[in-house]
C-alpha cells in the first residue's frame, strides 16, 4: 500500500501516474488538507483520502509530498505511526535524508526524491538518493514506482540541490522559452495558435534528437547554423544578451531558494 502525504499539485501527478501505470486505486492512500480537496480526489481518482496518522498506518510505502516548509510539522505529526518497516520518500525540495530520520523513530529507510511535472504525461524525471538507513532493496522499490511514469537516475544526495534546480524547476524553463519564441513569432506577424504550433513541435524534434541520437547538443547545433546564415545571426543575439550566462544564474539562484524553503 502507498499513502502520498499532501496530494497537492506534485503529489496529484504521483498518483495519477500510479494509477495510469496500472497500480490500483485500492493500493493508494491520499492525504489532503482540506475536506473539499479531498473530495475532488476521493471522485477523480477514487481512492481512499485519510488523514495523516490513518495513511501512515495502513501504508507500507510512505510518499512525502509536503511543501518544504511544511515538512516538519508533518514528520512530527506521523512519527509515533511510521511502521519500522515502512519505507520512507521525500520529495520535498531541498529536504535532506537526515531531516527526515532525525524525526523518526528508529532507523526507518528513507530515499530522497525530486520529480517534475511531465510525470502527468509519464515522461518525468526523477532523481534518487538513498538515506543512511536505506539500502539496494529501497531504491530498487523507489525506481519500480517512479519507472512507469519516466526515466530514474540515481545520484549521490549532494547533488539533489542541484537537480531539483536543473530537472525539478526545468520544465518551467522550457515553457518560458516557448512563451517568448511565440511572442517573438507574433512580432514578426505570425497567428499565435500557427506560432505555438511550430514551437512546440521544434521543441519536441528538438528532444527527440537530442535524446535519441547520442550527439552533444554542441554537435546537434551546429548542424543547423550554416557560416552567415539566420540561425548564426540568432545565436550572435543570444550571446550578445548574454543568455548562457542569465540561464546560468537562474539555476544557481533556484538551487539557493531550495535551500532557503528547506530551512524554513
């Protein structure tokens, strides 16, 4: 049995990934804060919506799904029903492993996970580490309920700020490119529902090709900028704005704000 523990928006694209991966809704656990949320998803998905104490005694796979700042409240409130056999997922950003084992008792396992939003669509990407109590058989079952939904990379827990910055965030990155490559259609006169389409389905090549030919994305680029031609041009504008540079910073400064949610 799982129980996710704060169906918010992450937490709904958890479950509903499970469900779409054939689990059944009897073998899943919501918990919601408010009465009318967890009626939206007791129809939607009809599963149980318990509270935090009945989920995590009736669960033997517990998914942490909490905002970061809420993440402590919540360990206090179920660490007197975390079974000792229970295995414990964070996917709370920035929250460490060895926040959630110092406020449990005993030496429950728990593995640290960061997922983004394509899990509605099953291509998430989710990334694992394993806690001080957690060994083969914890990350071998995180990755079975995470593979369904998307690629499982595991990394060492150090470089979890990292990915929540660079994967976690990353999808908003690409909708806020699509958003000005739209915009910049619209400029030069194109329909914007002609200009959406065009964007999205570069995007989409684009990720293809990047994914399935095994060429650096340097390579892939050149390929489409020819000596004196539009895209060289376009290129010569972005380094000029210094574009590398702002994406650089940006996914610096995400990583920082996870660090700041995680201490509260």
């Amino acid at each position: 049995m799982i129980a996710i523990l704060g169906t918010g928006k992450m937490g709904e694209a958890l479950l509903s990934g499970l469900l779409r991966a054939g689990t059944s809704p009897d073998g899943v656990i919501a918990t919601a804060r408010r009465a009318e949320r967890a009626e939206a998803l007791r129809e939607r998905y009809g599963v149980r919506v318990l509270s935090n104490p009945e989920a995590v005694k009736n669960a033997g796979t517990l998914v942490l799904a909490v905002k970061p700042q809420d993440m402590a409240a919540l360990l206090t409130e179920i660490a007197p029903y975390v079974p000792a056999d229970a295995l414990v997922i964070s996917a709370a950003a920035g929250i460490t492993t060895s926040f959630v084992e110092d406020r449990l008792e005993g030496e429950v396992p728990v593995v640290r996970v960061m997922s983004n939003t394509p899990v509605l669509v099953d291509e998430a990407m989710s990334v694992i580490s394993a806690g001080s109590h957690a060994g083969e058989e914890h990350l071998r079952r995180t990755e079975e309920m995470l593979r369904p939904v998307g690629k499982v990379l595991r990394i060492p827990e150090s470089q979890q700020d990292a990915a929540t910055a660079l994967s976690g965030s990353g999808p908003a990155y690409f909708f806020y490119l699509v958003e000005a490559m739209v915009d910049a259609g619209i400029l030069l006169g194109m329909p914007r529902a002609a200009a959406l389409d065009m964007v999205t389905q570069s995007i989409v090549g684009a990720a293809i090709m990047l994914r399935d030919s095994g060429e650096h994305p340097v390579i892939l680029r050149e390929a489409v900028t020819s000596p004196g031609g539009t895209t060289i041009a376009a290129i010569a504008e972005l380094e000029r704005h210094s574009v590398r540079a702002a994406f650089l910073a940006a996914i610096e400064a995400a990583r920082d704000r996870g660090r700041q949610l995680a201490s509260g």
